[in-house]
C-alpha cells in the first residue's frame, strides 16, 4: 500500500518542488521511503510503504525491463505469483507484483486489466507511445484523482490534498456534490467535493495522451441471478471464501486481522486459521460503552490467536474530530471514523497489514433495511397504486403499520431504498439550504426497482465505495496501515452476487448463505448474534460541551465559509443535536479544514 503522484507535462524537471510537494502531502501512505522519476514529458512520485519485495528491486516508480514504461501502484495484486509464471517470458528483477503489472502491459496492453485481481490505482507511463494509462480496481478499494492544471499539466494523485499541494490548481466546490452529502452523509465516489479535481470512478481506466483525456468503463457487475440450491452453494461459498483469504495472506510481513466479534470477522479469522496456526487479532473498544469485546474474545480462544484488546475513554469528541478528519479531504458523516481511525492506530503499533470483514452485509443480505425492503415487497399494497392511495387515506384515521406507510410513500422498494435509507435531508429541505443540484449516479447495471439483489448491487458502487472503502482507505493509510478485504476477492464477490436473494435473506433471517456455511466455525453466542452497529448515538455525542463549542464557533458564525455554499438562517433550524445537526457539523469542519482553498 503506497501512495502515488506525478503531472504529466513537458520539461517535467521544473516540476521537482511540485511534486515533492505532492509526495509529502502524502507522506503517512508510505512513511518507508519515496522516490521520485522525470522524463522529458513526465514527473512521477511515490511513497512506499513496503509489504511484498521490501529489498530495492521493490521501489518504485518502477522501470519496465526495456526501460520504455515506467509505472506507480498503491494496492496490491493478489494472486501474482501465479500471473509471473503465465508471463514467464518477462524478464523480472525482482519479486514484486507492481512488476507483474509491467510484465502483463507488455503483452496484453491495456487489455491487462481484464485479468488483474486485487486493490489497485496505478498510472503507466509508455515513454514510447507518449502516453498515460491510469486503472482503478473494480471496486473502488484504492483511490485515484485527477485534474488539469492552471498551465494545462495532467496532475493525478493518491488524494485530493496531494493535488491541492501542487500549487497547480484553484479548487471550484462542487455543489452537486454538497447535495449528495446533504442527503447521504458521503460525497459520490463518481465525483469529488471539487468541480475541477476529478475521480477515476471504480472499474474505470484512463488515459492521457496528445493532450486529451478518454475515460472508459472495463468492468460491470454481474447482472443474472445464478440457479443454484443451497447445498451447492454452500460448497462453492467456502471453495471460494478459502482461496481469496489465501491469496490475500501473502505478504512479506505479518497479515493480522480486525475481529469485532461479528459473523464477518469471525468467519474471516476461521478461514485464516486453516492456513496459519497463529495469528494476531485485535479489537477496539470505548471504556463504558457497550461493545462487541466479550464477543471478540470468544474467537480469539476458539482460534488461540495473540489477541490484542484496544481500550480507550472516550476523550474530547471534538479534538478528535479536528484531527482526524483532514484525512478525508472531503466532508464525510459517518460517525464510526473516529473508532476506525482508533483502531487502525493501535492495529499499526503492532502490524502493517490486517485483514478486514468489510462488505459482508452487502454481499449476504446483512442490513436490517434489507429485510425491511423485503417485506415492503411482500405485502399486498406493493404496486398496486390503488391499495396504495385506500391505505394513504386510511391512515389518516387509524393507525397503520411502519411497513404499509412506507408502501403507500414510496413508488418501490428502491425508491425507498435511495430516498429513505442512510438519508439525512430531503430534497425540500436541502433546497432550503439553497442547495438546488442533484448529482445522478451512473450505474453498470439496469435496475430493477422491485430487486432486492438489485438494490444490494447499487450498495457495491454507491455506498460502498463512497463510505465504507473510503474509510477504510483513508483511516488506515492515515495510520501507514494496509487494510484487506477478503469478501471483495473478485470470484468469491462475483458468485455472491449472484447468488438469488433467498439464500442471502427473508423477511425471519438474514445473511443465510453466510449462517448457513459458517456456523461450524463460530461459537454458540456468534451464530445467535444479529448485527450490532458502533455504539454510541449522536445524541449522545452532542452531550459533550466540546462539541457544543465546536458546533456553536463553526455554525452559529454567519461569516464562516461554510455559509458561502449552504443558507446560515435554514442552518439554524436544523442544529438540533441529531443527525441532520451532525451532517452540517461535518460539513462545516470540511470548511475550516480548506478555508484556504475555497
């Protein structure tokens, strides 16, 4: 896991303080070593922070044999070694996978990319051909920026702050994307905060060349429903669930692994002890407050692993806030990124890479939303327009389930999903702020409204790479931690995604397919457990003083910058200690955090 910089542009040697300042600016990606290569039209940067190949042969930017290409990669390529012996003809040095990459562009051209597994952004510069090649992996697990500078550079970068250190750019907010913060907490991995500093969207590659950027989609979810029965699914699950930890447990270091004490990361601990007899698991907990450790702890035993218990008290809510989210560089509401950053702290006093259980209840049907949506689906007012206005009308008078009012609200179960789910303010209420445009997801997908695996696909490209990688990204690497996650192995992820949603959930059980195949690997209190999320309340994180002050300086000032893109007199309608309050507050400190910059 690195971090990578460079700006394409000719007499790219009098660009040597510009992108040393790109490759500080992300400096705890790679606290290891950075290096730095100019060629007449390019500059490229890295950070390195060194897992597999920690010899010199490993550095990068790296040199293909012929010395015609040259690349940077953040992430890693799972599975590599067998990909060096089908490339075999490649002349290596070292034993790296970045120089797998190199190997496989040599042969295959761009055309690599339909077989490369792993977490990955890179950027391969064909010295030869004059050109830029850029590639995100399929789900978004490594970041990837770029924009054009103010003398037309190509500058791309790890992070939004690396192009921002350049000097090269004056940052235009986006207000497309303040309104999809408003309404979901997250900015849209399709896009960034800024109208001019751009994402390469997951599944994406790029390329740069006579001046011109072409941006191309390599890779689309799996649309069609597998026919398959239980049994055999239960078969293929563990198959394949044992190869993705496998490969992802290859690492020129110790690989631990995140274990809360949930089904995810149990099942993910259970799999690794089948290839190692001891490993490390560590868990983080506030003092006090209710917490999966006791859950945790029964895992550990059952695998005997070196068991690493985090407490903390809960300290001052708003210093750690001023800290941390500067990481993001982007307003970002999801309150369990202080936890996250936490653990990833302690996680790297003692390890450089873990093993994480993200992604589990969108694969397997976890959320208990899922299960809300499936019985919206099943009740008898569900399009039937209708029963749906008799019900509307009804309920004027008498009392009407949760389930029938949001049938008789909303037009399906993903008008439900997008309009109601994880949202904070509406599209009234965020015209009020004076927030009028609305940013549309493009998907690689038809939807179907009435699919609940549909409405888990569009969860893979919106929600989880826009919040849950994005965390994860962001509050490992902040800590020169890499963080895995073996649920997205590409085969393993393919064939839950496929699976048909009567294996994943019901309107009596969730996650079955994982229950079902697990449940042997887990203790008798794991497979009783439901799904347990970080436990504090915002409410109860308005109780401290310090954040009241912090909230009262950013949002009570009608000066502050954060009031050039939102009203300040709505504003104040809305700080009432709850979500909504919290939203705004994140937004705010975005504000403080880049007052320089917009």
């Amino acid at each position: 896991m690195c971090g990578i910089a460079g700006i394409i542009t000719p007499n790219s040697k009098n660009y040597a303080e510009e992108i040393q300042n790109m490759t500080d600016a992300i400096a705890h990606r790679g606290p290891d070593s950075t290096h730095h290569v100019f060629l007449e039209n390019a500059a490229l940067g890295h950070r390195r922070l060194s897992i597999v190949d920690l010899t010199e042969t490993g550095k990068q930017p790296m040199f293909s044999n012929t010395g015609k290409e040259c690349i940077v990669l953040n992430g890693e390529i799972y599975g590599y070694q067998g990909l060096k012996k089908k490339y075999a003809d490649y002349e290596y040095r070292g034993t790296s996978d970045t120089e797998v990459i190199l190997a496989m562009y040599e042969a295959k051209g761009k055309s690599l990319l339909d077989e490369l597994p792993g977490m990955f952004a890179f950027a391969i510069w064909d010295e030869e051909k004059q050109e830029l090649f850029c590639a995100r992996d399929r789900f978004g697990e490594k970041p990837f920026y770029y924009a054009r500078g103010k003398n037309g550079e190509f500058i791309f970068a790890s992070e939004i702050k690396a192009i921002l250190a350049s000097g090269l750019i004056k940052p235009i907010v986006n207000q497309a994307a303040i309104s999809h913060f408003l309404q979901y907490g997250y900015v849209n991995a399709q896009q960034t905060i800024y109208s001019n500093i751009l994402t390469l969207p997951p599944a994406h590659f790029l390329v740069f060349a006579n001046d011109e950027i072409q941006q191309k989609r390599y890779y689309n979810l799996p649309k069609n429903d597998l026919k398959i029965n239980l049994s055999e699914a239960k078969e293929e699950f563990s198959h394949l669930l044992k190869n993705a930890v496998q490969k992802q447990l290859i690492a020129d270091v110790e690989v631990g692994s995140f274990l809360s004490g949930g089904l995810d990361s149990s099942t993910i601990v259970a799999m690794v002890n089948k290839f190692k007899s001891k490993q490390t698991t560590i868990i983080f907990g506030y003092s006090g407050e209710k917490s999966e450790l006791k859950f945790a702890e029964e895992i550990a035993r059952k695998y005997k692993t070196n068991h690493i218990e985090i407490h903390e008290n809960r300290g001052d809510i708003a210093e750690d806030l001023k800290k941390i989210s500067p990481f993001f560089d982007e307003p970002f509401a999801d309150m369990s990124y202080t936890p996250q950053f936490k653990i990833c702290q302690a996680a790297a006093r003692h390890l450089k890479v873990v093993l994480s259980g993200d992604v589990g209840d969108e694969l397997f049907g976890g959320y208990h939303f899922y299960t809300v949506e499936q019985e919206m689906k099943d009740h008898f007012s569900y399009n039937n327009a209708l029963l749906k206005f008799g019900l509307k009308q009804f309920g004027k008078f008498r009392e009407t389930s949760y389930i029938t009012k949001q049938n008789s609200m909303y037009k399906n179960i993903l008008d439900f999903h997008q309009n109601n789910v994880r949202n904070y303010f509406s599209k009234t209420e965020r015209n009020a702020l004076g927030i009028k445009t609305d940013f549309q997801q493009e998907y690689s997908f038809n939807i179907n409204s009435n699919s609940i695996n549909d409405i888990m696909r569009v969860d893979l490209e919106k929600y989880v790479p826009g919040n849950m990688l994005m965390k994860s990204d962001r509050m490992a690497m902040a800590n020169s931690l890499e963080v895995r996650t073996p649920f997205l192995d590409k085969d393993f992820a393919e064939f839950c995604i496929q699976l048909p949603d009567n294996l994943k959930l019901n309107s009596n059980r969730d996650k079955i397919i994982l229950r079902e195949t697990m449940q042997n690997y887990w203790t008798e209190n794991i497979r009783n457990r439901g799904k347990q999320g970080f436990g504090s309340s915002v409410e109860s994180w308005f109780e401290e003083e310090s954040l009241i002050k912090l909230s009262d300086e950013l949002l009570k000032n009608s000066s502050h910058k954060v009031f050039n893109y939102i009203d300040f007199k709505t504003t104040q309608k809305h700080l009432n200690k709850d979500k909504k309050h919290w939203n705004l507050l994140q937004l705010a400190i975005w504000a403080e955090n880049y007052k320089d910059f917009i």
